[in-house]
C-alpha cells in the first residue's frame, strides 16, 4: 500500500472500454476510484437494514446510479 491508501489498482470495463480502477482504504472503508475521461466516481459497498448489500456512488449521484451495480459487480469479480 503506498502513502496515500491506494492499495490495488485493475480495469473494468463499461461501454465497450477499459477504465483504471483504484482500490483506496479510507477511515476504515473501502472506496473504488474509477477514472473516466473527464472525472473519477467513487464506488462503495453499503449495508440496507435489512443486511442486504448494494454498490453506491460516494457521495450518491442520481444521474449515474444506472451503471453503479453494474461496475460494482465487475468489481467484486476483480476483489483479491
């Protein structure tokens, strides 16, 4: 793990392209930093009430929770 928390570092993919994903651990969670052309999201995985888990956008983005579950489950395959 280097300074700045970035411990692993893949590829997903989404529209056909390859985008640099980046595993950060950050005040005790794990955040995904997905960097796309013009801008970077980050994903996490949240806990319902119930105990299901979801993948959600940090902070959450409506316009893009459309392709959160998607990257989130290219992420898990990806997971050590």
């Amino acid at each position: 793990m280097n300074p700045n928390g970035e411990s692993k570092t893949f590829f997903i993919e989404y529209n056909e392209k390859q985008y640099e994903c980046i595993q950060i651990e950050m005040n005790g969670r794990i955040l995904y930093k997905i960097k796309f052309p013009n801008s970077y999201i980050y994903l996490t995985e949240a806990i319902t009430k119930k105990g299901e888990r979801f993948w959600t956008s940090v902070p959450q983005d409506y316009k893009i929770s459309h392709i959160v579950p998607e990257l989130g489950k290219q992420i898990e395959n990806k997971k050590i």
